[in-house]
C-alpha cells in the first residue's frame, strides 16, 4: 500500500451491535476489507471516526493482509464479542 | 489475460 494516512480509529463498545458493513478481502478486487456502509446507533457509528471508504488494515493488532473475506468479517466480528476488551482498535487508511 | 473476478463479496458484522 503506497503512502497512505492510516489512522488508529478506537471504538468503544457502547451499543450491542458494531454496525459496520464490509466489502473485499484476500483474492478479491478489494483485497483488504473496505468500510461500505456504517449502521445508525451501533457503536461504529457512535465512535463518529470511522467512515464509509476506509480500509481496514488491522484489528486489535490482526493485520488483515491475506486473510479471505469471511475470516476478516469473523476476526472483527470476534474482538466485537470478546468480554476481554471494551472497545476495539482500528487501523484504517484512508484512501484519496 | 488473467481477470480478477469482478464481484466483491459484502458481509454486515453487527
């Protein structure tokens, strides 16, 4: 990935659903997960950091690089459930 | 030529 602004995006667990849709991974056109819609009221929303567009680098550290689309979605879906942490940290670059 | 494949799979994490 050429010089990017990556930003680490922090989304605390403040309502019971994450709300983020994603689009791509590994041996896709898109081949690291693209933020395409953001739900109203879901703590990704909430957080108001994270937008539509961004590409999702790393989770929690789990660099996404390689990893097919169900195994990213089940990675993020993960540190969402997870009683270990009360948020979950995001590397996201934004692109353009 | 070798085509990636168009489609991009979409999936909501809630």
């Amino acid at each position: 990935i050429s010089a990017l602004n990556t930003a680490l995006v922090r989304v605390v667990k403040n309502s019971n659903t994450l709300g983020i849709a994603i689009e791509g991974g590994a041996n896709t056109r898109q081949p690291l997960p693209r933020i395409v819609t953001i739900q109203k009221g879901g703590s990704a929303h909430n957080c108001g950091q994270l937008k539509v567009g961004q590409v999702i680098l790393e989770v929690n550290g789990i660099s996404l690089r390689g990893q097919e689309h169900e195994e990213a979605a089940r990675i993020i879906a993960e540190a969402f459930k997870t009683k270990e942490k009360d948020h979950i940290d995001f590397l996201v670059a934004e692109l353009g | 030529l070798f085509v990636e494949p168009q489609w991009v799979p979409v999936s909501w994490v809630y």
